[in-house]
C-alpha cells in the first residue's frame, strides 16, 4: 500500500520536507491557471462584447469549447505525468497558458476567439485541479488533503488580485497591451520558480500518482471500474451539476451585475467573492478531516443556492456584494472536496486516476454551464431564468451528494 511505501521514510510534518515547497509552486501555478483560465473569461466576456459588440451567447459557447477541449486533455494528466515528469508538465501548461493569453489579447474575429480557446486549453490542462492534485500526490501521502487545500488556494488568489488588476490593466494599457503584460509577467515568474524548486518526487520517481507498486491497476481498468461505481458516481454527478452552475454564474457574473452597480463595484464583487473563497477553505481545512465530508458539500450546494436567490431578487449593492461573499464561501471548498472524498472513499493507489477523471467529466459539465447561461439570457431578456435554474441543480446536487451506496469504503480498483 503507499502508506507502506512512504510513510516509513517521508516525515510530511516536517516544515523542512521538500514537498511544501512544491506547495508553493503549486499555489502560484493556481494563481495564474484560475486568473488567466478561469476568472479570467468573465473579463473576456465582458471586454469582447464591448469592443467588438459580439453576443454574449457567442462568446460563452467559446468558453464552453474551451472547457470541453480541456476536459479531454485533463483527463490524461496522470499519464502525461508519469511520462514526462511534473517538471515539464508545468512548464508546458505555463507556455500555453502564456501564448493563449497573448492570441485572446489579438482576437479580431470570432473562429480567431475559437481557436486562442483550443490555445488557452492546454495552458489550463497543464495548470489547473487535475495537475495540482496529481503533482502533490507524488508528494504527499498522509498530508495530502492539506497539501492540496493550502495549494488550491491560488486558486482563489487568482480571482481576488486577477480579475481587478486585469480590469485595470485594461483601463490603463487596452486589452491587447493587457493580456500581453499578463503573459510575460507569468512566464517570468514562473519559469524560473518551477525550474529552480520542481525536482524528483520522493522514492526517486518510482511512486507515480495512484501507482504505488507494479501490481497497481492500469489507468483504463480504473475508469471502467469507476464509471460502475455508484459512489463515484454520485459525487462526481453532483459537483458536475454544481460546477455547471457556479462556473456559468461565475462568468456572467460581471455581465450581470455591471449595468447594476458598475463595472468597478462588479470588479470588486468578484474578488470579494474569490476571498471568501480562500477565507472558507482555511476554515474548512482546519476541521474537514473530522467532518462528514459528503454533508459538508450538501450544506455548500445549499448556501449557493441561498445566494443566488438573493442576488437574483436584490438591486441593492451592498445586499449584492454580501450574497456573491456567501456565494464565494464555498467555492474554494467545492474544488478542494471532491479530492478528499476520493481519498478517504477509494484505494488510494488510484487517487491521481479518480482526480482526473473526476475532474474531466466535471469539466465537461461546466463547460456548457457559460454558453447554456448565456443562450437562457439571450432568449429570456434577463439572467432571472439561467440563475433559477442554476438554484435547482444546487439543491438536486444536494440531495445526489448525500447517496453512498454501500456504506463501507469502496473496494473497487484493486485488481486488475
């Protein structure tokens, strides 16, 4: 088992154990994967249709393609890992991320939009949730839950300085000049960063994610025997319904509130929201691992739900920006837990399997969450329509959550 194997030699305590500066390299990928990938399109949303007055459905139904081609690229990272090693992923997902950000800045038509969209895919795959979980797996072991919530807290970072500096970056230099600053701030920090603190995993490179002996199962029986598995099922259909509404919410979000309360108070909504984001998943990563995690995502479903309630109902700037804070207060949380889940429910052999998988076909659901969120807009008038029904797949995801099937841990993917 990996504990055998590592637990014996790999003191994951230690403040002086390599594997918290992978931490951090880790938190700063995040930063620049969910600002430039991620929080970024409800920028782009926004910027695109000022400048060149395209529809929001067009532009959204990009951002689905987007998703959708990162989905099929992330649902190989394990592999693409095990082949060429942390290091280079890391690297390759930087550069990508880096030149799509540069051709989004240069988009003059829409196929051009398409295509800085198939671009910014790769960057994603190589900086996002299936990279992170993957790459700290190599690292950690019984840590590993905290290892991965300290690290996805780029993740909300990314949100709270990247949409308001991009926004200004903007105003000040236009977007071309905006995105281009962005990408070579990126690769100059981070390419160093990881050449310099990314090395060899301990073990000498023998323990790949969810592989932890030569009898450990390949990663296509691990996918058939999930996608039979009916609590994998569950709590990958659950947050597949969740993350469809909170990424379609999350990138209307400036287009929704900015003939509201402002393009600046919009700006700021989104960060408030992203700094909730970090604020939950601390407070959580202090007690998660003696909570029924299962519950805990049910009573998040639930919470957004409220908020968007509230945000659908209110004119009211401040009661606004208080229910896109409460929005955010699960958000982070809601990326960090379906990991823990897979840990605690599942042989951890397959844990960087099951994350990938996961992870894809949860992208494949929230890929069409912005472009069904932004045709529902276009044919109804209003977001009144798109964001109730983004109420309804909370609390369905809320009840699916709570479903386990057998109640003992999951004894699939153990053989071959």
């Amino acid at each position: 088992m990996l504990d055998d194997t590592r637990g014996t030699s790999i003191d994951e305590t230690s403040a002086r154990y390599d594997g918290w500066r992978i931490v951090a390299v880790c938190f700063l990928v995040a930063t620049f994967g969910w600002g430039l990938g991620f929080y970024g399109q409800s920028v782009y949303l926004a910027e695109l249709h000022r400048l060149h007055g395209w529809p929001a459905s067009l532009i959204s139904l990009a951002t689905t393609f987007f998703y959708l081609f990162g989905a099929l690229l992330v649902a190989f990272v394990s592999e693409a890992i095990r082949a060429f090693g942390p290091r280079n992923c890391l690297l390759g997902g930087i550069i990508a991320m880096a030149a799509a950000a540069v051709v989004i800045g240069q988009v003059a038509a829409p196929w051009q939009l398409y295509a800085a969209n198939a671009l910014l895919a790769f960057g994603w795959a190589g900086t996002s949730l299936g990279i992170i979980t993957n790459t700290l797996g190599l690292w950690f072991n019984k840590k590993r839950g905290m290892a991965i919530s300290l690290a996805l807290n780029g993740a909300s970072f990314g949100g709270i300085v990247g949409v308001p500096l991009l926004v200004a970056a903007i105003a000040r230099f236009g977007f071309s000049g905006a995105m281009m600053a962005a990408a070579m701030t990126m690769l100059v920090l981070m390419v160093p960063v990881i050449l310099l603190l990314v090395g060899r995993p301990p073990g000498h490179g023998a323990i790949a994610v969810g592989e932890a002996t030569a009898e450990a199962p390949s990663a296509s029986h691990v996918r058939a025997q999930a996608l039979r598995d009916f609590g994998f099922l569950s709590v990958t259909i659950a947050f597949a319904l969740v993350l469809f509404a909170q990424v379609g919410f999350i990138v209307h979000l400036i287009a929704f509130l900015d003939p509201v309360i402002g393009r600046g108070q919009a700006a700021t909504a989104v960060a408030l929201l992203t700094a909730m984001a970090v604020v939950g998943r601390v407070l959580f990563s202090t007690v998660i691992d003696r909570l029924n995690q299962r519950l805990a995502s049910a009573l998040s479903f639930v919470s957004q739900a409220l908020a968007l309630a509230i945000i659908i109902n209110s004119r009211n700037e401040m009661l606004l920006i208080a229910a896109c804070a409460l929005f955010g207060f699960s958000v982070g949380n809601l990326i960090t837990l379906p990991s823990l889940i897979v840990q605690r429910e599942f042989d951890p052999r397959s844990f960087g399997v099951l994350i990938s998988l996961m992870t894809a076909i949860n992208q494949v659901a929230y890929a069409f969450g912005p472009g069904v969120i932004g045709l529902l807009r276009d044919a109804s008038g209003s977001y009144a329509l798109p964001f109730y029904g983004c109420i309804g797949l909370e609390l369905i995801a809320a009840i699916l959550i709570m479903v386990r099937g057998k109640g003992r841990r999951a004894k699939i993917l153990t053989s071959t």
